[in-house]
C-alpha cells in the first residue's frame, strides 16, 4: 500500500507545534457575544433535518444577518440543490501584497442529523443553558461554529479589515447525509489556496481534570464507501427447504467480513497523533499508542489499539455490516438477501482495493459486491502548510499556552474530502476544546461547553485577522 508523502514530523515540531504565545485577555466584544447566542438560539430551533425543507430557511437567516453586517447584497449568494442548500458569502480583498492571491475558504454545514422530542431530555430544537453545557440539535455539530464564523466575518466587517485576499464562508446543506450541495460547492469553488474547515480538529481536555491536554489539526480523512454484498437464489416453498438458501449464505459471508481485520498502516499525520495522545492516555492503551508511534511494525501494539472503538480507525480501514435485507414471505424460500458493508478506507487505500479483499474474505463465487452511489471519493493527505500551523498554533495558545498541538486524521468524513479531491489543501481547526465523548454529536442530549462560544470568537478573529492578510 502505498505511503503518503508528508514533512517530516521533526519540521514541524520546529515550524510551532510546541510554541507558546503570551497569555491575552481572551474575551470577546460583549456586543459580539451577544449576537452570536442570539443567533445561535435562533439556528438551533431551525430543524435542519433531512427532508424538512428548514435548510434553506436556516440559510436566508444567516444570508440577512450577514448583509445587515455590511455584505454587499451580491456578495452573498444562497444555491438550492434539491430540498435543501448552500450558502456562499465573499468577503472581499485588496488584493495588494502578493500577485494573484487565491482566496481562503472557510467551511461548515448547516444541517444535522434527526432528533426526537420523545428520546431527549430537552427538546432537541431548542437551545437549554445548565450546568455550564448548551444543550440542542447542532450545539457541538456544527451550528455553534457557523454562526461563530459568520459573526466573526461581521465582526471583521464592522472593525473596517481590509484582507489582502478574499475570503470565502462555504456553508453546506446536507453534510449529514448526501453531500450533494458539498459537490456542488467544491463544483463551483476549488482555486483556493486552501479551505479551513470548523467541521474537524479541535482540542482535547483531561476527563478528569478538564485540563486542555492537546489540539490536533485534522489534516487527513479516510475514504467513505458503501459496499452491497448480495447473495441470489431460486426461492420456492418453505416447506422444501434447499442447501443453497440466500440468508444462509449471506449469514457466512458476514461472519467472514467480521472477523477479518485490514492490515495496520500509518503515516507521519497519525504517528505523530498517536504519539501525542498516548503520552495523556494512562493504561496500556496509552503505552500501545507511544510504541506504535515509534515502532508502527509492532503486532501487540497495534492489537491493543484496534481494541479500542475510539482508536482502531487511527491504524487500519474498517469494514462494519450496517443494514440488512432478505426475504420476501414468511413462508417461502428467500430469492434475495444483502448486507450493506460501510468501509472507513486509510489515505492511500483505493476503493477497488478494500472491494477486491471483501471479495477475497467472503471467497464465494455466487456472492456480488457492489459500490454504492454517490460514488466514494479519495482525498489525499493535505500538506502541512507553516503559515497555517503558525497562526493555528498562535490563536490556541493565546488561549492555553504550552498546549501540544499536533496533526491529525479524522475516521469520519467532513466537507473537506470533496474539497481535497478538488486540489485544495485543507484544514479541520475547530476552535472547541471538549472532553472525549462529552459531546454527544449525532446522539441524544448533544452538548456544548458554554465557554467556547466566546472562546471560538477570539479563535476566529485571531486566525483570520493572521492569515488572511
């Protein structure tokens, strides 16, 4: 398998990660704050959920709030795609400084994944303040962060800043499920000189203590793929059951598929990863990761962090059966059943080839594999650009000085995939410092820190106030 080419980890330790800042009066403009929870209140009861038709309501709000800010009524552009949609705002440049500046993309999406009143603590489309969490639909993934970006651009626009190049707020409408507005986005947008994406990265605190233990900026993503495996027969009656039945063999073909496990495989984003989160992690799994970091051959290691839900995506692809089908009566012989198979491909894996090895593990001729629509799209590993570093690692410690920051790979998938097929290097650089598994995004009762929405505003403005100079 082929090894992605990235600059080497002893560059960028050089180049910032372990820098500090001096510590700075990190609040925000009250006016700022304010207007940001407003907004915030308002965007959490828009139930952007597939097949409601709210994503477009969501995206005239934030289009007047951002016209109502100084954007030029032509600077800001929403796109319908289907149900949903895509909201576009240009803040414009001087242009002065370097010939022929390419813009900086900013990137979010405005919708989020079904919640039910029945299942929820609170109502899921109203935004709940306790315990020091905001509690709603979208309050960690990601509304919080769209609307921090779109105050922030207001807030640049009422400071009178004058970027050197454009920059360019992509809001996408259906993330959460088709990412067909993310096509047509990076369709529409893809010379950049790169795209910085609040979907992905972010920091880490100690569970215990709610230090901030490390930030990690996502650099890589894995491949999403769907595979159909199917199995076919004649069906006849129940009563006449035959050796060849569709479910049996499907039965087999799913316990191969889940015994098999992908080859480990790194490369210098997750090795250094891996190595920074160990050093916080106690218990085995913490001395897995620093060896495997150091020693990516070692077997224990890497089966001591496949062990792990959290972590086994770090190091291999991951194949993991998802929805079932077979059958056609209570009583009769089935003449069909399949297994959606939903794959997690490491940078430098191809789709074929993750295909022809489930092929090679189910080992039988009458199966068929086939990959699902829309077809998967492989997105190479971003490089690690100083400048962005740089200014990430300024606004994060600015914040919390000293704090490690490190690159990294998501498991998942974000917007950002389509963009780096596209040729646009880009950057997951959340500004929220969570707890692991404190979020609960996509579950029941998501929540969000309180603290990081004036957090993420100096977050922000610090960043693009450096880089889009």
């Amino acid at each position: 398998m082929k090894a992605i080419l990235l600059r080497p980890l002893a560059i960028l330790l050089a180049l910032g990660f372990t820098t500090t800042a001096a510590q700075a009066d990190n609040a925000p403009p009250t006016r700022e704050l304010a207007e940001t929870m407003a907004m915030l209140r308002h965007a959490i009861g828009v139930p952007t959920v597939q097949g409601q038709h709210q994503v477009p309501v969501l995206a005239a709000y934030l289009a007047d709030r951002l016209k109502a800010g100084g954007f030029d009524a032509g600077d800001v552009e929403i796109i319908p795609v289907g149900e949903t949609a895509a909201l576009v705002a240009r803040y414009r440049g001087t242009g002065q400084g370097k010939s022929m500046r390419k813009p900086i993309y900013l990137s979010g999406h405005m919708d989020v994944v079904a919640a039910k009143r029945a299942d929820w603590t609170r109502d899921p489309f109203t935004l709940v303040e306790e315990n020091g969490y905001l509690y709603g639909r979208g309050s960690a993934d990601m509304k919080t962060a769209v609307v921090v970006m779109v105050e922030t651009l207001i807030r640049l626009k009422r400071e009178g800043f004058k970027p050197g190049r454009d920059i360019v707020l992509l809001l996408s409408g259906d993330e959460e499920t088709d990412m067909a507005t993310t096509r047509e986005l990076a369709r529409r947008y893809h010379d950049a000189e790169f795209l910085l994406n609040a979907d992905a990265g972010g920091g880490t605190l100690d569970p215990a203590t709610g230090k901030p233990v490390v930030y990690q900026i996502q650099a890589a993503e894995k491949t999403y793929a769907d595979f159909r495996i199917a199995f076919r027969s004649p069906g006849g009656h129940s009563s006449e059951p035959t050796p060849d039945n569709a479910i049996y063999r499907l039965a087999r073909a799913i316990d191969k598929v889940a015994a098999y496990q992908f080859p480990p495989m790194s490369n210098a984003i997750t090795l250094a990863s891996l190595r920074a989160t160990g050093a916080h992690t106690p218990g085995p799994l913490g001395a897995a990761m620093t060896r495997y970091a150091a020693h990516p051959d070692d077997a224990q290691a890497a089966a001591t962090i496949s062990a792990d839900p959290a972590y086994v995506g770090q190091i291999r692809t991951t194949c993991v059966a998802t929805m079932l089908q077979g059958g056609h009566a209570l009583n009769a012989l089935p003449q069909g059943a399949s297994v959606n198979v939903n794959c997690r491909i490491f940078p430098g894996t191809s789709v074929d080839s993750v295909r022809d090895t489930l092929a090679k593990v189910v080992d039988d001729p009458t199966a068929t594999i086939t990959t699902l629509d829309p077809p998967p799209v492989e997105s190479p590993a971003s490089p690690l650009r100083p400048d962005v570093i740089a200014a990430v690692s300024a606004a994060v410690h600015a914040r919390f000085p000293g704090v490690e920051i490190v690159p990294g790979m998501s498991a998942g998938a974000s917007d950002s995939m389509y963009f780096r097929n596209a040729g646009v290097p880009s950057y997951g650089v959340d500004a929220a410092f969570t707890k692991p598994d404190d979020s609960f995004a996509h579950g029941l009762n998501e929540k969000l820190p309180a603290t990081e929405v004036a957090a993420g505003l100096e977050f922000w403005h610090r960043l693009l106030t450096t880089l889009a100079k």
